[in-house]
C-alpha cells in the first residue's frame, strides 16, 4: 500500500486529508509539526510528503531540504495557502514534485498525488539514473502567467491576523465570480498583489492579466491607452495601437488609482464598460468585449462623487463587490510574516544566506507605524539583506528612521485622550485610563455620552484597532473616525 505523510499543524486540515486519502487506498501517517514529521520520517518509509509550507517550528524549505538530503526518493507536495507562484516554482526547483494551494479542492490533490507517486516509481525503477523530470503543467503555466511586470511589487502573502484572513476569505469568495471589484486601502497595501490574486483563482486564470496605472496618465493619452487607435488617426500616429481593453479581452484589466481619471474619461469608461464594446480611436468597427474590472483606489470616491470629480454611476458599475486592505500597522505579526517573506526573496535575489531577524529588529518592525505600508517593509528587508554580512538581520542594517522610532504615546488633551498610534500586537500595552468628559444630561448630551463610552470600551478591548473596533461596532471605519472626530476623541 502506498504511504503517505502529512505534515501540518492545523489539525483540522491534516484529519480531513488523512480521512479522505485513506478512503481512497493510501496509508496515511500525520505529523502537527517538522520535529515530529522528522521522527516519523524515520520510524518509515514513505512514498510520498504532504507538507504544509508554514509551520510552528519551521517551514516548507527547510523540511523539502531534510527530505531531500535524508530521503531523496521520498517525493514532496508542498501545501501553501499564499498565492506565491515565485516561492512555489522555487520549492520545485529545489526537488519538491509539486505544490497545492489552500483551499484545497479532493479531485486536485488526489490527481497531483497519483502523478507524484507515478514519477518517484518512474525513478526507482531507472535504479538511481539521473532522469530530467518535468515540472508539473499546473506550476509552468502558473509562473509563466505570472511575471514581474504584473506583479509590480509584491505577491499577496496571506497572513494569521484576523484582518488577513477576511482578506483572504473576502477574495476566495469573489475570485469565482465576474464580479467587478473595487479595492480600497492606503498606498503600499498590496492593492495590485491581490487584484492578481482574484485573477489567478478565477475562471480567467489562463487569460491576460493587464494592469494600468491611471495616476499616470495625461488627458490627452488615455483615450489612446485605454481603447486604442489606428494609425493616422491623430497627429503622431505612426502606428496602429491595441489598448488596454482590447489586450485584456478575455481575461482581466486591473485600473489602479482610478480616482485620477478625468470626468470626460469616466464618461468614456463607462460607456465601454456598460455595452462590452471598444471602439479604436479613428476606427468604425467596434470589438466585443469579455474583460473583468478590478480598480484601485486609495481616495474616498464617495467624496470624489460629492465633489463632481467622479461619476457615480460608473462607480456603481465598479462597486459589484468592495474589498478593504487594512494598512500594514494593523496586522499584527503579519508583519513579522511578511518580513521573512521577502527576506527569502532579497536572498534569492542578492545570492546571500540571511535566515532571521535579531529580537531587536523583530521588536522594531513591531512598533513602527510603517507610512509606506508592504512596499515600505519589502524596500526595507531588501536593503537589510544586503546590508548583513552574517545569518541574522542587525538593528545598525535598518535605516535610522526606524531604528530610532519611539512609538507615540497616548496623551491627555483636555479630557479626553489623543490616540496618536496604539500597534494592534501581541505586545501592545494596555491603554492608560482615559477621563470622561462631564455631560450635562439633557436627553441629546445623554445619547452622545453612552455613544462615547461605548466607542471608548470597545475601542480599549481591541488595543485601539480601529477596524476591528468598528466590527464589532458594526459601522464602517469612515463612520467610526468621524463619531471619534465628533465627540472630540483624536484618531
């Protein structure tokens, strides 16, 4: 009978997958974590290791590499739930067979299991000969899909915070569906790293990935950028020109900082985008259109709308489903996560051996407020990289506005508390008390002190993390700050 390892420390995931391959005739063996996948490893032999990529005590690389040296015909399947192609295509190349994404799908594991198995007997039976192997259609056609010019800064790395893990919940849940999508969320978020996530998870996964920036666009050129022109069309074109929507025919077109488009674009926009039809510039013949929209946005689009800068009805045609990217400071050890990510990645890239961060460090990226957000923490953890000569991150490796960053502390203004920044961590101190301020209680100024108590408790229960505040309130971030603005209680 063919024999299984499972190597992963959710138990829950580990018993449905030991359940379902054991109906399906393999024996089946589970580990929670790599120290006791190690012992197990070596109580037998198995044909194959299921391991999940991030563990308690260490991770996918490190466990492929034991395997490898110790176990070289035991094949490897790593289990991930990052949308990571350039770390997965990596593990490949470093022996493992293939690599499974969370969530898992039955008839996709058993299928990636069965060949697994079939290439390890196609090996012994060559008695040791070296035997090209072919990486796995799923993994080429997935880097191949998958290149730095869509990427742009960052893969989408899904974390253990409570707001990662909506996030990931909120993207699984739209990714299947042609849903036009707007994602919100401060500069740096990760905005275009999860727009490519939807895209790689949904139907249109073979299909062109096109992403624009608006912000960058003049009024005279994006007519041409978006929709095209024929050559002679207008002075200067030298060519016939294919736009953005015509390349992304089929698949998805991923508008960042949409709110920069001019009144006169949107109008454009939203005539293409209601009748699926694009029209080249000095062209008579329209092109059917099967495009998803995904936009960005860091502005308030609700104010651009107030202001006449926006339209609201291609906003609504936008606004199908809306997803928020929480900044970096509200993540907790997501951070933490994420720094090690692109320290893999720096190492990768600067051919060097850096395999931690010193407390000191660790400390540090936990306290500071990170303005600039993941692009500011990978820029970081590259120039560190480069900067170590040993193993270990040093706090002298990290550019002086962080390491000399003071985390502000809450002061009292008048009788009530500015909450300049509280880090929604593990290490977060417990908020001083704060005065309440004396109300006289006509019925008016009664309803508005029980709202700031309430505002105040739940605010101290969640360390002052403010969107998790407003869950719980039941209100959207926007509402919280203003009520917070109103009653006098700073951000």
């Amino acid at each position: 009978m063919k024999r299984i390892l499972i190597i992963d420390d959710e138990v829950n995931v580990a018993l449905l997958l030991s359940k379902f391959l054991t109906r399906n005739g393999f024996d089946v063996v589970t580990a929670s974590n790599g120290a006791n996948g190690i012992e197990s490893l070596k109580s037998g032999d198995y044909n194959l290791v299921l391991c999940d990529y991030r563990l308690e005590d260490t991770d996918g690389r490190e466990m492929l590499r034991h395997i490898k040296t110790n176990y070289p015909k035991t094949g490897v399947i790593i289990i991930t739930g990052y949308s990571d192609i350039k770390m997965a295509v990596e593990l490949i190349k470093m022996g493992a067979y293939d690599y499974i994404t969370k969530p898992l799908y039955p008839d996709e594991i058993l299928n990636t299991i069965n060949k697994a198995i079939e290439t390890q007997y196609a090996l012994l039976e060559a008695d040791e000969e070296e035997i090209p192997v072919a990486v796995p259609q799923k993994a080429a056609a997935a880097a191949k899909s998958t290149g730095k010019k869509h990427l742009m800064g960052g893969e989408f790395v899904v974390g253990t915070s409570r707001a990662s893990k909506e996030l990931a919940r909120q993207i699984d849940l739209v990714a299947p569906t042609g849903y036009s999508v707007i994602i919100l969320g401060e500069s740096g978020t990760g905005k275009e790293a999860v727009a490519k996530s939807i895209h790689v998870a949904s139907p249109r996964a073979n299909k062109p990935f096109i992403a624009m920036d608006c912000g960058s666009l003049t009024k005279e050129l994006a007519a041409s950028e978006f929709f095209g022109h024929e050559k002679g069309s207008f002075t200067g074109a030298l060519y016939t020109k294919i736009g953005h929507f015509e390349m992304a025919n089929g698949g998805t077109l991923f508008l960042d900082e949409v709110g920069n488009l001019s009144y006169d674009i949107q109008a454009a926009l939203l005539r293409t985008v209601q009748e699926r039809k694009v029209k080249r510039i000095g062209s008579t013949k329209e092109i059917d259109l099967d495009v998803r929209i995904i936009v960005a946005t860091n502005e308030n689009l609700q104010d651009g709308i107030n202001k006449g800068r926006f339209r609201e009805d291609l906003y609504h045609r936008f606004n199908e489903f809306a997803i928020y990217m929480p900044p970096l400071h509200e993540r907790g050890h997501d951070i933490i996560a994420l720094a090690e990510h692109f320290l893999h990645m720096a190492n990768d890239e600067l051919g060097r051996n850096v395999n931690r961060f010193s407390p000191e460090v660790v400390e540090c990226f936990m306290n500071y407020r990170w303005p600039g957000n993941i692009r500011e923490l990978k820029n970081i953890v590259r120039r560190a990289t480069l900067l170590t000569e040993g193993e270990e991150v040093p706090l002298k490796a990290l550019p002086l506005e962080l390491s000399n960053y003071k985390m502000p502390v809450l002061e009292t203004v008048g009788a009530y508390a500015s909450v300049s920044h509280v880090a929604a961590t593990a290490t977060a101190v417990a908020a001083p008390p704060v005065e309440v301020k004396e109300i006289k209680h006509d019925l008016k100024n009664a309803a508005l002190e029980a709202e700031y108590e309430t505002i105040l408790r739940v605010l101290r229960e969640v360390n002052f993390n403010k969107t998790r505040a407003a869950e719980i309130l039941k209100i959207d971030r926007k509402t919280l700050y203003n009520k917070m603005k109103a009653i006098n209680m700073g951000k």
